[in-house]
C-alpha cells in the first residue's frame, strides 16, 4: 500500500514539473513576440515622423514668399499673395484714389487722385509684415490674428490739390448764400421767433484744411457739414435774450387799453401799439410818446367841441345855430398822453380818462346840461338857468352897435371870472383912459366884455341899446345880477344871439 502510494506521488510530482515547464516555454514565447511587436510600431512612428517633416517643410516653402491664407493688409485680401502683388494692389488704389465731397442740400464734388499728383511710396512697410509671417512657424502663425495695417505714404502736389479746391463750386459767390440769424417777427397775430437759417456759406480755410486733413488720411469721403465748415449764424432760436424779446413784445402789444372821452371809447389796436414801440439800447422796447400823442392829437379832433357848432333852443321857442365862442370840451392833450405812458410802458389793461383842457357840462348835444345864461340881443332878454330852473328873466340893455360897440353874439362863451365890486376901464386907442366906471357885480366871458349892474341906468330892453347902448357889457338891473353872481360858477356856459 505504501509503494503504490509513492508511486501516485511522484507521478504527481512529474505532472507538475511537466507543467511548469511548458508555461515556463509558453512565457518565454509570449515574451519574445511582445519584443518584436514594439520594434515595428517604433519603425511605423519613425516612418510617419519623416513624412510629416518633410510634408509641413514643403507647405512652409509655399509661404516662403506668399502670405498665409486669410492674411487682410489695409484692406485688401493679401492670402497667397506676395508683397510685390500687394504693393501693386494699395498701388493701384493709390492711383485710383478720390475723395467725395458731401455739401449741403444733397450736393456733392469729387477730387479725383491723378487731379492732385497722388503717387504712392513704397516704404517696406509690406515686406515688414510678411517678415512677421515665418515660414517654418505656419502651423502657429497662420490660425492667429492676420488683419494689418501698414503705412501707405502717398504724395500729392499741393498746389494741385489747393487749385482744385479753389475750383470747388461750392466756393463760387454765387452759389454761397449767407447765413441768417433767428429773429423776432410777427406772425399777424404774435411776435413768434423764426428759426435761424444756417446757409451755403463756407469758410474758405476751415473747409480746406478739413479737406486737406482728410486727403492725408487717404479717407475717401468727408461731410462739409460735420466738419462744420459751414459759417454759423450768430443768433439762434435758442438765444435767450431773442426769447425775451419776444416775450415781452407779445405782453406789449397783447394789452386792452382804452382811452375814455366821455361820449365814447377809443380803444387802442394791436397795429397802434406795434408802429409806436421802439428799442432802446439796453435791448428793451418801450412806447414813443411822440408817437403817442399824435394819436390823441387826432383822436381830440374828434371829440373836442371847443368853440364848434352847436344847436341851441332858446326860451322864446325857437331853435338858433351857435357858431362862435370858446365853450365845450378841450383835450388836454399833453396830459392825456402823460397819463397814457405808465400804462402802456406796464403793459397793463386798462381804460384811461382823457384829461381835458377846458370842459363842457355834458358830453354829447350842445354840451349844456341845465345851468346857463341866456342872452337875446334882438329881445333885449337875459335868462338865467340854473339846474333847469330859471331864476333870472330880465330886460338888459347891450352894446351900441351903431357906434361900432355891438355885442358879440352867435355864440356859447365860458363865464372866465367873478368880482364884487369892480371898476370898468375903457381905453383910448393911445392908451388912456376913456372912462372908469364902479360896479357891484362884474361877471366876464368875451375878453372885456361881461354882465355887469349899471345902477345909473334906469331904463332896460326895447331898442335903447340902439342909441343909448353899452361898450358891448351887458347891463342888467341890480337885483337881477346880484341873483345871477350868487348862483353862477365861472365855467357856466354864456349863450348869445
């Protein structure tokens, strides 16, 4: 039992050495065949290598003289190109160079490059850029950045260029029309301010060295109106003392004022206003009063009754026309017009009352109103009214006009004056005196020709004053006139016929 057990071992044992032996072979095999794999790879890489050197080296020479795909210069697509290609490319362009001139109202000039001499100058700046491209480097170089800028040197003649510039139409006179400046201007209805009107007119040596600068720059178009090279006008809309102008020309002559003369208004019209402003050199406008007061000059001739025509109905019943005398309205004309300035120079709104020189007791009619004296030369008659009332009716005796002394008459006079008593003088044509004579009540209104007592007369009416007459006074019986001195006021209209 023992020896077949060592027989079953060391069959076993011959197994296991059999094995390792032939894993031992299998690993040196293995082995052999990883080695031979990696010097073929090796081989491959090397090979590859070699071809792509010498590939990237002939794609380099391409650029040797030509610039990478894609490269821009000024512009212009210089990709293959070479510098000699591209400098007649910005040469040509050189050549054909010119500038348009934009104007106002749509107008436009050109300048064309041969007019002026351009001519280009080759300065090497090309052959800097393609010096920057390597060859051996395209693989880096050509993916990156390839837009340049280079110096493109063109000369021109200057007396060309400044000749075609004089030539310019837009510097012709006549086609420049000169600016205008806002203004203040009525429309009809307000003072408004009209925008300022810029013009065609240039300045001659801004607009040329706008130009010139942009020749310079090789630019090919300019706009004479941004360069602002057009003549500006000095007064905008904008300009505050123009809106103040306006402003208080509107406030001037958009005012409602009246002037009052009794029978009716007179108002004063936007165009009286206008015609009588004027500006004084602060800028500031007022009224002239000259001016003025040539309106109320004529505005009195219409409403002055002053020593004017009138009706007159008298006591006995009948109706007399009055030509003569110095009674009824008067504008003071001065004073209205002094009255009138503040007013208008305030811009205010208003009525003004005429200021009369010498007045009436009414305005309209005959400008009586109730209290008057009453004097009828062919009746021998004197009435007083007073207030509609008559207190006096008395016989009176006036002037002798067979001795050249007749009472004036045809007439309304103003009562100038009062005097109790009184001494009447009568003068000779030497100059002494004819006659002196006491009186109680002495009653003026026709230069020395008055109502007056005469206590030494007697007798009054009829036809005495035919041969026993008066100088021209009016000679009344005591108790008359002390009545009638009592109860007048000087102003009182005196009516005679």
């Amino acid at each position: 039992m023992s020896m077949q057990k060592d027989k079953k071992k060391k069959l076993k044992s011959l197994k296991e050495a059999d094995e390792r032996m032939k894993k031992q072979k299998s690993g040196e095999k293995a082995s052999r065949g990883k080695k031979g794999g990696k010097k073929i790879a090796v081989g491959i890489a090397a090979g590859a290598v070699v071809i792509l050197a010498a590939g990237y080296g002939v794609v380099g020479m391409q650029f040797r003289d030509r610039f990478y795909p894609g490269t821009v210069i000024n512009g212009i697509d210089s990709g293959q190109k070479t510098v000699e290609e591209v400098k007649a490319v910005i040469r040509q362009q050189s050549e054909d160079y010119s500038i348009t001139i934009h104007e106002m109202g749509d107008q436009q000039e050109v300048i064309a490059g041969n007019t002026i001499q351009m001519k280009y100058q080759d300065d090497g700046s090309v052959e800097k850029v393609k010096e920057q491209q390597n060859p051996l480097l395209w693989a880096f170089q050509m993916f990156g950045d390839q837009e340049y800028t280079v110096e493109a040197e063109n000369s021109y003649d200057e007396a060309s260029l400044n000749a075609a510039l004089d030539s310019l139409q837009a510097f012709q006179d006549q086609n420049m029309t000169p600016p205008q400046d806002a203004k203040v201007e009525d429309d009809g209805t307000q003072y408004v301010i009209v925008p300022e009107v810029t013009g065609t007119t240039l300045d001659k040596e801004k607009t040329k060295a706008a130009i010139k600068a942009a020749v310079d720059e090789r630019k090919t178009e300019i706009s004479l109106a941004d360069a602002d090279c057009y003549v500006k006008p000095a007064v905008t809309q904008e300009d505050e003392n123009l809106k103040k102008e306006a402003e208080q020309l509107n406030r001037l002559t958009s005012m409602q004022v009246s002037v009052n003369f009794g029978t009716a208004q007179e108002a004063i019209t936007r165009d009286m206003l206008k015609s009588w402003l004027v500006k004084g050199a602060d800028g500031n406008y007022t009224f002239d009063e000259t001016l003025v007061k040539n309106q109320v000059i004529q505005w009195s001739e219409v409403y002055n009754t002053y020593g004017r025509p009138r009706e007159f109905y008298t006591s006995m019943g009948y109706s007399v026309q009055l030509t003569g005398g110095d009674y009824g309205w008067r504008v003071w004309q001065d004073e209205t017009t002094a009255s009138l300035m503040p007013v208008l120079n305030a811009g205010q709104s208003q009525t003004v009352d005429a200021t009369w020189l010498y007045t009436g007791q009414k305005h309209g009619g005959n400008d009586i109103d109730g209290t008057y004296v009453e004097i009828s030369i062919q009746d021998q008659r004197m009435w007083f009214y007073k207030n509609g009332t008559c207190l006096v009716d008395t016989p009176v005796v006036t002037g002798n006009p067979n001795e050249g002394n007749g009472t004036p008459s045809g007439g309304v006079w103003r009562l100038k004056s009062k005097a109790s008593p009184f001494t009447l003088t009568g003068y000779n044509d030497d100059g002494s005196i004819d006659y002196e004579e006491p009186v109680t009540f002495w009653m003026p209104f026709n230069g020395g020709v008055g109502i007056h007592d005469l206590t030494k007369r007697t007798a009054f009416g009829g036809d005495i004053y035919l041969w026993n007459g008066s100088h021209g006074c009016i000679n009344t019986p005591y108790d008359a006139v002390q009545t009638i001195y009592n109860n007048i006021e000087v102003n009182t209209p005196i009516v005679v016929y």
